[in-house]
C-alpha cells in the first residue's frame, strides 16, 4: 500500500493569455518519499507544472496540495520546498559556501546549526573544501551539485529539479543521475524531477508521469510503462517501437489477428479492438527474432537487410518487408548469427509482446510527434 | 538588388589591411585632434591667468564654495535619485497595474523635454507668482532662486534617467536568480536585496554616475533657476560674461580633474564596493514585503514622480496656452520683437545639430569598432574607452571655456565652427557609448560566419553588423541630435555673437526687461523647441522604420 500522497495536483491548468494552454486539466498524485519524473518532449507543459508546484506560476485554473494542504495561495518561501534549476542559478555574487547557507540564513535558523547543515550538504556532495569558490570557478558537475547541496540544505522535505542534468556532458550526466537519486532517498525526501530524457526518467524514478501538449497520457513505473503503454506516444517516447499500419479480421480471447499493408499477416494483443477497425500493431526492436531466409511460422514477416549498424552492445539492422516497410530490429551483438547487407531474412515475434492501438484520428505521424 | 560599383570596390578595397587601419587610424586621429585634446589643451594655454585667484582669497573662497555647491547637489540629486527611482523601476518593471503603459511613458516625458525648457517650467512652477506658491502664500516664492531650486530642477531631468537605466537592467536580469531565492524561503523583499539587487550593482553604479555626471555639467537650465547662487557651471557663465579668464579657467580646471577623480574613483572602487547581502533580517524583511507595503511603496513613489517630476515638467503648458489664445503666437509668426532673432536661432540649432550627427556617425564609428572589437589590442580599447568617456563626464561649459580658448588661436576658424566643435565633443560619447554596447551584443561567431562565407571586412559591417545594431544606430543618432539642439553650456563658452536656441532662452529668462521678452515669449519659445524636437524625432523614427 502506498503512504499518503505527499504531493497532490488536482484538475490543473495554466494558460498563457487566451490561446495558449501549457497545462491542460492535470491531475496526480505523488507519494511520500518517491522519486517522481515527470517526463515528456520540449514544450510538453511539464516545466510549467512543476513550477506550479514550486508556487513560481500560479495555476489558472485547480489546486495544488502539499502534506494535504491546499497551497495555491502560498509563496514559493512558505512551501518548503527545494528547487533546483536547469542552469543551476547559483548566486554568481556568492561563494559556494554563501549559496549553500542562503536557505538556512533567510529563515533565520541558528548560526551553528546553519554552519552544521551548510557542511554536511557539501560534505555529501564532496564539495565541501571548494566552500569558497566562487560559482564561475567551478565545473559544470560541480555547479550542479552546489546547486543540490544548495536545495537540500534549506530543509524542504520536497525536492523539485527541472532538468537537473539537462546542461552536463553526457559522462557526467550518467554519473549525477544515480547521485541525485541516492541522496534524495538517503535523505527520505519526496522528489519530482523533469526530463525529456527517457533514459534518465527510466533509470532514476519510481514512477513516470508522461506528458505531451499540457496533458499526462498515462503514469507508471519505468516497466509499465515500456511494457504496458496504454498510450501510441507512450509507446513511441519509451524505449524505441516499429510501427505496422493494418486492418483486425479477427479478434477472439484477447488475440488480435490483423493484416497488414500489403497482405501481410500478423497478430498481437489487446481485449478493447474490434473487427474491421483500422489500427498500428507496434513491435519493438529487440522483440523480433530474426534468422536466414525465409520461414513461414506464426508472426513471421519475410526481408531483406538493407542497412546495419554495429552498435557495441547491439547491433541494428534496418530490413525492408514485402510490402516496402521498413522496420528495426536489434539483436545483442555478443550473441547469435550476424547479417549482411541484401541478406533475406524472416522476422518473427511473440503477439504477447506486442500492442495494438487503434489508428489515430489525426494520422500516425501527427501521433508520434514530439513537437 | 546587387550592389552599386562603390559598394563593391569598398568592398574589395576593405580587404587591405592598409586601407583599414588608415580608416581606423584616422577616426582616432578625429577623436584626439577634435574631440578630446583641445577641450583640455586650451585651458592650460591660460595657465598664468588663474595667478589672480590665488592672489585674491575672496575670489578663491567664492570659486571654492561654487565648486563644493556643484559637487554637493550632483551627490544629493544622484543619490536620491537612486533611492526615490529604484522603487519606481522596479514598480515600471514588474508590475502589474494596467495603467503601467501609461506611466512607463510619462516617465520619458523629462527626457524629449529640452533641459531649458525644462528649467524654466520648474522655475515657473516652483518659483513664480501663479505656479504652485499660489497654494501657499503667494506673496512669496515657495522655493527661491538657489540651491534647492537648482536640486529639484536637476532630480527632474536626472531621475527618468536613471529609472531608465534601471528598468532596463531589471529587465535584462535572469528572474531565476530570485526565484531560486525564493524557492529557498526568502520573501521577495530579501530576495531583492540579497540577490537581485548585488547582481544589478553595476547598473546602479552606472545610474548614479549617470546622474551625477549629468548634475555636475547641466548650465542652461541650472543659470536659469539659480539666482545670485553659484555652482561651477553659474561661476563659469558669470565669470565668462565679465571676461574674468583667470577664475573662469581655474574653475573650469578644477572641474575637469575633480570629475575625472571622481569618475575614476566610481570606476575602480564600485566593483569593489559590496551591498551587504549576509545579515537578514527575515521578520521584518517578510513584513516589509505585505502586500499593503508594497502598495504603499508604489503609491509613494508614484507620488514622488508625479509632485516632484511630472507636474512641474509640464507646468510649461499653461503659458504655452496663455501663449497660443493671446497675441504672443501672432507676434511669433511673423517675427517681430523679441522674436526676430527666436526662428534665427532655430534654424541654426538645428543645421548644427544635423552637421554634428552626420560627422560623429561617420567619424566615430571606427572608434566604436575599434573599443568594441578590440581591434588594437585590450589596452588601446580600453584607454579608448575610457578617454571616450571624458567628455560625458565633464561639465560641458568647462570643456567649451577651454575648447573657446584653444581655437580662438586660430583667428580663420568663424564662430559656427567654434559650436560645431563644441557639440562634436560634447555628443561624441552618446553615440560611440551606445555603438561599443551594441557592437559587443554581436557576438564574433557571425562575423566569422560571415568571413568564412566569403563576406569581405566592410561586406561584413554592412550585412552583419549595421543590421543588428540598427537600433542602437538609431538610438544613438537621435540621443546625439537631441543633445546637441539641447546643449547650452559648451555653446555659451564658446560663442560671442551666434545665439543657439538654449543660449537665446537663457538670454530671455536672465533678462527679459533688457531683450523685452515677456513670460509667453519666453514659454512659447522653450514650447516651440520641444515641439519642433518631438517631430523630428518622429520624422527620424518614421524614416527608420520605413526603411527596415
């Protein structure tokens, strides 16, 4: 069972003058102590909404409840809260050590314990002999991590980072992302971090809120959400997807048979299509098998390798199917027969690990875009 | 369209490293030989003459008291500008009335208000039966002839400036820094304090010298208001019309080395110069930021502008009515009297102005190049820049006494070149101050971008440059043309027969019994100026605008 929602947006909107709506009607719940991205393309609304939250935009329209307590009103000092910003914001008039204990000064807390907290934050961020350096001093990491450590030492038990990570060289990125992550759950604290990395979302949070033009199309844990997308762009924006345009024949205990352009057969699942609809069977890279020459079992579509790609760990191919579609396939490359270029090829995959969405009202494209 | 043969053989003649340089060298030629060295050179042609101050203890008291008097209102008038505009600043740039369009430009109505004009509307509001003594007791004047008539006539025309100055930095100013404060539980006003107003320090330094610089040299307005009271620029205009040299050049001397202290001294001690941002005190800084203080605070310093600034700058419309419904426009119109020399006078402000503004364009543009670019070097642009300031800095009547006394060596020069010169210097630092700031906003890559693409030096300036500097272009022309119609001081020192406007204004206010003019002459005439001002730059804008 889940503790009590620490952090709760009910039917939220933000709208910028009449026709722009950055935030459309969001509701969500975020529980005490999770780890909890909202993630989505640029201009999603997601920086909006956790500026809502910080109480540095105010909604348009909802409320917002902090430890179950209405805080729309409520200025951004009074909330409690921790925010860390995209270009980390240190006070460039300030040393490291002035930025860290700028929380603990404005709220007037004791001198010792001011100086104790200021320590241990730096301490944890293994910054604490740069104490008096100033912010144009230091690296890209380092600055990310004072601003943390900054965050952290005000004493809010919720942390807000908006793309925390987004301005650091990828290496350093990686290697932040799991700091962030343990200190947040060393320190028992609730976090809500912003991303339009997937990855990043993935391998740091509990559970993922995913957003495009101002709405949430569907929350989940990192797995749910790559096995289970309730959403076509869901699908798309976690993890990678191939997707087949085709019509259902048939539909019986959950199985879905469609036929796809060009007559090809195939099947997946879902319980909610029906016969005839017009739909887009999505199957992800790593879920085909792929093997020489031409095969005819269950799910098999025939091929030819028009490109791969040595990856390291993977490697890629692109096949071109019968019926000129190009799908991606992605085999470990420690493991199993390669292939060339002009190979013939027969994919196949289970329908279980498929999904089957109905074909958007505004076409396919329009569907998966990001922007 | 391709360009003309003489764009391309510019074009390709820019490629020349000779060429460039010769081009570069000879704007600095411009700069010292015109500009800066004859200002300061002339006075020290006179150097024995000030031996009649020191022999004289009276006259060095009386200079001495000027020069303290001078230094003393520029202090007062920068600092409490800086203290009363700061609020309205931040009120113009973060809030939220409706009516914030409405004062934003009330706000620069001081500023295309010609400071003459502007001197004898507040001499008529403050000082003059029907201004506003009448709510008083008329029989006297509510503020005298003196310093603290000159005080308020110099916080009316420095205070848009530095609000100016102000609103532009807050706006310029990344808000997350004070949200990060306040997401760290500062309330907003020791979020100001401690974070956006340290950060803002170089603004607020550059406002107050603004100001203060501006304090220090107004002398057309300033001899209006101030009565048997002298400050260095009433000293200097005093002595002049006596033809006392000796106290006129040491006054002027004193006057240029005492302000570039000053400027130096703001210069290299305001970085050093901290606003104390480690105490908080959080109780009182959360109560001081409620929202009925806050209100407070605006209304207060709306009523401040609109007392202290507003009303007595556009006091000048009633007479100017008075003026319009009597027999004054009339008399105007077909110039007789008083005004037989007014439209004279006109005419020649304004063909000086647009000689100044076409000469400094042309001849300072290199030298902005050169200081923004660094193209000599980091020391050659900053002795540029700096040396560029100079004539910013300086009471402009100074630097005319002493450019008067430099060129009257050279009997062929005729009068009107002596004001040109004048105006030269004097607008010189507006346009090459606004050009570097605009320049160095362009950053290098395009210009690179731009080589590498084939673009030759001078292709580069005018499809790169120009282009995206064309506002401050702009900005810069119009500040300098106005300057100039506007300059009083420099163009009294210098000129013996010629009348500029200002010069024939100050002329009428200072004795009107003598030239006969009455106080809708005297209105209409500063009237007259402002309008014809106002539509030249809607002209200007105009012509801008259709081009682009």
């Amino acid at each position: 069972m889940h503790a009590l929602p620490d952090v709760k947006v009910v039917d939220v909107s933000k709208k910028f003058g009449t026709k722009i709506v950055a935030v459309d009607n969001v509701s969500l719940e975020v529980y005490d102590k999770e780890y909890f991205s909202l993630l989505g393309p640029s201009g999603c609304g997601k920086t909006t909404l956790l500026r809502m939250i910080a109480g540095l935009i105010e909604p348009s329209e909802g409320e917002i409840f902090i430890e179950n307590k209405p805080v729309s009103k409520l200025p951004p000092e009074d909330r409690g809260i921790g925010f860390v910003f995209q270009t980390y914001a240190l006070f460039p008039h300030m040393d490291v050590w002035d930025n860290v204990t700028y929380g603990p000064r404005v709220k007037a807390w004791e001198k010792s314990k001011s100086e104790s907290v200021g320590r241990e934050m730096l301490e944890m961020v293994h910054l604490y002999e740069r104490k008096t350096a100033l912010p144009h001093e230091l690296s890209g990491g380092m600055m990310q991590r004072v601003a943390l450590s900054r965050a952290l030492a005000a004493g809010g038990r919720l942390l807000l980072l908006d793309e925390p990570l987004g301005a650091l060289d990828a290496k350093i990125r990686l290697e932040l992302r799991y700091e962030v992550r343990r200190l947040v759950k060393d320190l028992e604290l609730t976090a809500i971090h912003v991303t339009h990395d997937q990855g990043e979302a993935m391998a740091i949070s509990d559970r993922i809120a995913v957003m495009k033009k101002g709405k949430i199309l569907q929350i989940g844990t990192p797995q749910e959400l790559y096995t289970n997308p309730k959403h076509i762009f869901v699908a798309n924006f976690i993890g990678e997807n191939n997707f087949l345009e085709g019509y259902v024949t048939k539909t019986s205990g959950g199985k879905v048979q469609i036929e796809l352009r060009g007559g090809l057969a195939a099947s997946g699942s879902d319980t909610f299509i029906k016969e005839g609809e017009r739909v887009v069977l999505a199957v992800r890279p790593e879920t085909f098998t792929i093997e020489k020459g031409q095969k005819k079992r269950a799910n098999s579509l025939f091929g030819v390798v028009e490109r791969v790609r040595y990856e390291g760990t993977n490697i890629r191919y692109e096949v071109r199917l019968e019926n000129e579609d190009m799908v991606v396939v992605v085999r470990p490359s420690l493991m199993g027969e390669w292939f060339s270029t002009g190979d013939r090829v027969t994919l196949s995959f289970p329908s279980e690990k498929s999904y089957v969405f109905p074909y958007p009202s505004r076409g396919l494209q329009e569907e998966l875009a990001v922007e | 369209m391709p360009d003309s043969k003489l764009v391309q053989r510019l074009d390709r003649i820019s490629s020349k490293p000779l060429v460039r340089n010769s081009v570069y060298l000879g704007s600095v030629v411009f700069f010292f030989g015109v500009i800066l060295v004859p200002p300061i050179l002339g006075i020290f042609l006179k150097w024995n003459a000030m031996d009649e101050v020191f022999q004289d203890p009276a006259l060095m008291t009386r200079a001495s008291s000027a020069i303290y008097a001078s230094f003393g209102i520029a202090f007062l008038v920068a600092f409490l500008g800086l203290i009363a505009g700061l609020p309205f600043a931040w009120f113009i740039a973060r809030g939220k009335s409706r009516w914030l369009s409405i004062i934003d430009t009330l706000a620069d109505i001081p500023f295309i208000i010609p400071t003459v004009t502007l001197g004898y509307s507040l001499l008529l509001f403050w000082n003059r039966p029907g201004g506003v003594s009448q709510l008083f007791d008329g029989s006297t004047p509510l503020v005298p002839e003196g310093w603290l008539l000159i005080a308020l006539l110099h916080f009316a025309f420095s205070y848009p400036a530095v609000v100016r100055v102000i609103v532009g930095a807050i706006l310029d100013y990344k808000v997350v820094y004070e949200e990060a404060s306040r997401t760290l539980g500062a309330p907003p006003l020791t979020a100001s304090r401690t974070v956006t107003l340290p950060i803002l320090k170089s603004s607020l330094i550059a406002a107050f010298t603004l100001a203060f610089s501006r304090s220090l040299s107004e002398t057309g307005a300033t001899v209006m208001v101030a009565g048997l009271f002298e400050t260095g620029v009433v000293f200097i205009n005093n002595t002049r019309v006596l033809r006392q040299e000796g106290p006129m050049v040491f006054v002027s001397l004193v006057l240029i080395l005492a302000a570039s202290l000053v400027y130096l001294a703001i210069r290299l001690l305001g970085p050093r110069f901290k606003i104390p941002v480690t105490r908080v005190w959080p109780y009182a800084e959360r109560k001081l930021s409620d929202f009925k203080v806050t209100v407070f605070r605006d209304s207060l310093t709306n009523l401040i502008f609109i007392v202290i600034v507003l009303i007595p700058s556009l006091f000048i419309v009633l007479p100017v009515v008075g003026a319009l419904t009597g027999g004054t426009l009339n008399q105007a119109v077909a110039g007789t009297g008083v005004w037989q020399g007014y439209w004279q006078s006109l005419l020649l402000s304004y063909v000086v102005a647009t000689v100044v503004t076409l000469l400094n364009v042309v001849l300072s543009l290199p030298v902005a190049v050169l200081i923004a670019r660094k193209r000599w070097g980091a020391g050659a642009s900053t002795a540029l820049d700096v040396l560029s300031n100079v004539p910013l800095i300086v009471p402009s009547i100074a630097l005319g006494a002493s450019m008067g006394i430099f060129w009257r060596n050279f009997a062929f020069v005729p009068e009107v070149a002596l004001i040109i010169f004048a105006h030269l210097s004097i607008t010189y630092p507006y346009f090459v101050r606004t050009m570097v700031g605009a320049i160095e906003r362009v950053t290098m890559d395009l210009e690179e971008a731009s080589r590498t693409l084939g673009a030759r030096p001078f292709t580069v300036f005018r499809t790169i440059i120009v282009p995206l500097t064309k506002y401050s272009l702009f900005a810069g022309t119009i500040m300098m043309f106005a300057r100039s119609v506007d300059e009083t001081g420099a163009t009294l020192a210098v000129v013996s027969q010629l009348k500029t406007v200002p010069v024939l204004l100050v002329d009428w206010v200072k004795r009107p019994a003598e030239v006969g003019a009455t106080p809708f002459d005297i209105a209409l005439g500063a009237g007259v100026l402002v309008l014809f001002s106002f539509v030249i730059l809607l002209v200007l804008r105009y012509v801008v605008r259709g081009r682009h």
